[in-house]
C-alpha cells in the first residue's frame, strides 16, 4: 500500500484523541470529530477505511523518527 497523504487537521484530531486516550479522558466530541473526518477522507479518497485508519494512527502514535 503506497503511503497516504493526509490532511493536516486529520492529523491534528487524531493526536488530540490520542493525547486524550492516554490520559484517560477521550470524549464523545473528540472522538466523533475523528470519525467523521476520517470517514469524509475515505470517501474523498476512495482508498479503504480500515487501511486509512491503520495508517493513521501508526502515523500519530508510532511516528518515525526524523531524518538528522
């Protein structure tokens, strides 16, 4: 599968989820707005949603270390 160029505030609500998942206070309107965001970029994209999904949180929580 060849890399997925999302958008910066697709991005932006993922790690507010995240940060709000570790600390143990995600809340219906965050996670919502996840959803729906994700849902209006696969169906923009037409790539599939599990897959879009898997990248995206690989790619805010298991971020690859920047180049030197």
């Amino acid at each position: 599968m060849a890399a997925i160029d999302f958008p910066d505030d697709l991005i932006a609500l993922e790690r507010s989820a995240w940060t709000e998942i570790q600390e143990g206070r995600l809340t219906v309107p965050t996670a919502l707005a996840v959803h729906e965001a994700l849902a209006a970029f696969t169906k923009e994209s037409g790539e599939s949603r599990y897959d879009v999904e898997m990248a995206l949180k690989r790619r805010v929580r298991h971020p690859e270390p920047e180049a030197a």
